[in-house]
C-alpha cells in the first residue's frame, strides 16, 4: 500500500497545478475571444468564441472521492 501522506501530497499537488492552468486559460480566452472578433470585424472571417464559466469546487469534491479510491488500493 502507497504512502498515504505521498498520494495526498501528489494530489494536492495536481490540484493546485489544475487550478492555476484553469485561471491562466480563464485569463487568455477573453483575450484570444477579441482577437477573433477584430479579424472577424476585419472581413478576415470568424470563428466561436468559447466563453469558459467559472466553475463551483465540485471538481474538488470528485478528486476527493479519486484520491480515496486511490488510497483504499
């Protein structure tokens, strides 16, 4: 059986890695969603702009749920 405070540690870990790609694509989208909108009002065509939602930490509440799956092998 794994070390429990090493899964929890690597867990942690990759949460809070998720966490900051998360905000980092929530800071780029809008950005990249008026780039899209000049070309568009350019005559260079358009595309989707994808607005991305904050999410509630319910995700959190699933990677526990992995994390005591994990340990529990």
């Amino acid at each position: 059986m794994r070390n429990l405070e090493e899964v929890l540690k690597q867990k942690e870990a990759r949460m809070q890695q998720l966490r900051v790609e998360i905000e980092a694509l929530r800071v780029v989208a809008p950005m990249l969603g008026a780039e899209q909108a000049a070309a568009a009002g350019a005559g260079a065509g358009g595309g989707n702009v994808t607005v991305i939602p904050s999410t509630s930490r319910q995700e959190d509440k699933g990677d526990l749920s992995s994390f005591l799956n994990d340990v529990s092998s």
